[in-house]
C-alpha cells in the first residue's frame, strides 16, 4: 500500500541508512553524510519550530521509496520577519514516480509559511514550478563571474574551470571557446597582483579569518536591504548558521575585515573551496559578500587574503561575481579572466502571506537555502 506523511523522529535513522542507495543522484554519500544534513537542516536551523514539517516520506507498505525535505529559513517581507521553506532532495525511486507529485504537493499545501524557494536547472521540475506561479530569479546581479589564477601549474583545471566550466558552451559556439581561451593567456601574461591595504603596521584596515558573526554583520546589510521588499533575513543566527555549517569535502571560509582604529566590520566574504576529489586541488568560489559603500581598498584587501588562503588550501582559482555596479566596475579593472554566469532562484509567495505579490521587490540570495547549506 503506498502512503505519504510527515517525517517523524523515528524516521532520520531509517532515512538516512536508505537515502544512500538512491542512486543516482546520491552515489557517494554515506549514513553519516545524511545524520549531518538532517542535523543542519532542522537540529541547529534557527528557524526550525517543531511546528514545521521536516518533510515527508513515500512508503510502499514499510519500505521508503520517496522522500522531500522541508527547510525552513527566516526572510524579511516589507521588514516582518516571515518563515520561507526550501525543497530539498526531491526524490523518488523510478518505479514509484508516478506519485513525485503527490510529494511536491504535500510541500505546496503548508499553510504557516510566507515564502516557498525552490533551486534547480532540470526543465521537467522547472515547468511544474511555473505552474505553481513560482517566478524564476536569476543571478548574480550582473550576472558575470570573474576568474583569478592562483596557481599557474594547474594549467587543467583552469582551463576545464573556465572554458568548460558551469555554462557549457556548445561545440558550435567555436568562438566563445576561442574567446575564453584568449583571456585564460591574457590572465598568464599580464595577470596582475591584488595588493592587501592592510599589510604595513599602523594600516587602515586589518582582514582575518572569520570564526562567527556578531551583529555587526548584521547591520552592514541594511543600506543593502533597504531597497528590497523580500530578502533572506541577515541577523546573526541566521548568518551564523549559513555561513558555518559546512561539511567536508567542500570547505567553506569566512573572510572579515575591520578598521584598524576601532575595529568594526567594513566587509567580508564568504568561499566555499570545491573540488571533484579531496586530493586534488579546487577551486575557491564567493558564495556571499557584503562590503560597505563598495570600498575599493576592502575589497582588495578581502581579495588578496582570499588568494592567501587559496594558496594554502591548495586551489588553483579564485572566482568572484559582484553584487553591485560599483563593484563590477572595480572587478573589470582588476580581473584578466571573465565570463557570462548565472543561477536561478525560484521563489513564490503563500497565498496565505498577506502582501501584494505584484508590487514587492525581491532580492533573492545566492547563499540562502538549499544551496546556501554546504551539502557534500
């Protein structure tokens, strides 16, 4: 008999010993890698209410053949703190696909939530979320990433990183490929350093390792959030949680720097440092960042720390995209190495969430979930 209900405490062992076998998309992960997410997602999530679903489960007879999970996150509507939820790990073993839908729909129904996010680039799943009046959010903002050698050796990564790298181009397109390859040579030859204002004693600003947000990271995102009607929530919890809850082989790092006078935050960022194998090098990715008044000098200093840190993980790239005009004017004059980017954010209102839908400005996040967790 095929049954759906709601996750229950009984249920995480269970999941994650069966979770595993779901492959693909799950081929590698392991008991443990599931008991962390189930840890993140709901355990040490700051929003999580046991009020809230933790998401639900497909059961023929006893034997779970479906699951989705429900992760809660607080947002910012016209300033109220609301509670969104994000789809995570949708999936269903292909003799029990007929009833995908019956999950998702479980998903839609919760009626104690303002927002619904969704992140995917499969076109089936894309077409059920415009049915559902999901509205598609792309970014970065000037969707452009910018690329920095770190190591010249790595000549192979580089090139797969860059030329071939997360917008494929066609075979067709034998000019964007030659285009990329001319400004992968630029970079080699005339690639210049990016020199850290704070080097010298007596400097303006001083940049770290960052361990946990306080609230003054908090507050540099208002200036910033002052213009939108919908955006992730950035109190220090929140922060907190996103940006340090990372799982290993993915690596994430925090980056702040502060005025060497009195010591409040003048910005940071925060990389996640990939590769396709922990024994071999990666790459060093901005995931988010928030520099104040888009001061060239922090983020040069933030940028050249970046870069240290990349040398002593081993990463062979450093890639940045920006979330402002000013600063993509900077990053244009500092980077040998460009190319087109984009990440789509799905992202619908409840219809119990009392605000006009059609008149709001949403700023969507790239680190807000379920991307925003380090998974794997």
């Amino acid at each position: 008999m095929i049954k759906i209900r709601e996750v229950e405490d009984k249920d995480i062992i269970p999941l994650a010993d069966v979770l595993p076998t779901f492959e693909p998309p799950f081929a590698g992960t392991t008991k443990e890698t599931w008991l962390r997410r189930f840890k993140i997602w709901w355990t040490s999530n700051p929003a999580y209410t046991p009020e809230i679903p933790r998401g639900w489960i497909l059961e023929n007879d006893t034997t779970i053949v479906g699951f989705i999970g429900n992760m809660p996150v607080k947002f910012l509507i016209r300033g109220e703190e609301r509670i969104a939820v994000a789809a995570v790990d949708w999936i269903v073993e292909p003799s029990f696909r007929i009833f995908s839908f019956d999950l998702f729909k479980e998903y839609m129904n919760q009626k104690s939530v303002s927002l619904f996010l969704f992140n995917t680039e499969k076109k089936q799943i894309i077409k059920i979320l415009k049915r559902y009046k999901f509205k598609e959010y792309i970014l970065p903002l000037t969707q452009t990433e910018y690329h920095y050698i770190i190591n010249r050796k790595q000549v192979n990564l580089i090139l797969k990183e860059f030329i071939f790298g997360r917008k494929f181009p066609h075979l067709t397109d034998f000019s964007e490929i030659l285009k990329r390859l001319r400004r992968v040579i630029s970079a080699y030859v005339s690639q210049k350093p990016i020199i850290r204002c704070d080097g010298l004693p007596g400097g303006e600003y001083t940049t770290s390792l960052c361990t946990s947000c306080d609230i003054s990271f908090s507050r540099i995102w208002e200036s910033y959030m002052a213009s939108c009607d919908v955006t992730l929530s950035h109190d220090s919890k929140t922060l907190n949680w996103l940006y340090f809850s990372s799982i290993e082989p993915r690596k994430r790092v925090v980056i702040q720097c502060r005025r060497s006078r009195d010591k409040t935050l003048a910005g940071y960022m925060v990389f996640d440092i990939e590769r396709d194998k922990k024994s071999e090098p990666g790459t060093m990715k901005l995931k988010d960042m928030c520099v104040e008044d888009n001061n060239p000098r922090v983020l040069a200093s933030l940028l050249s720390f970046a870069i240290e840190i990349g040398e002593q993980n081993d990463a062979a790239l450093l890639v940045v995209w920006t979330n402002s005009q000013v600063t993509d004017t900077y990053f244009r004059s500092m980077f040998k190495m460009s190319c087109d980017a984009q990440y789509n954010r799905y992202i619908r209102l409840s219809d119990t969430c009392d605000v006009g839908s059609e008149s709001l400005t949403v700023c969507p996040s790239l680190i807000a979930p379920p991307h925003g967790i380090d998974h794997l």
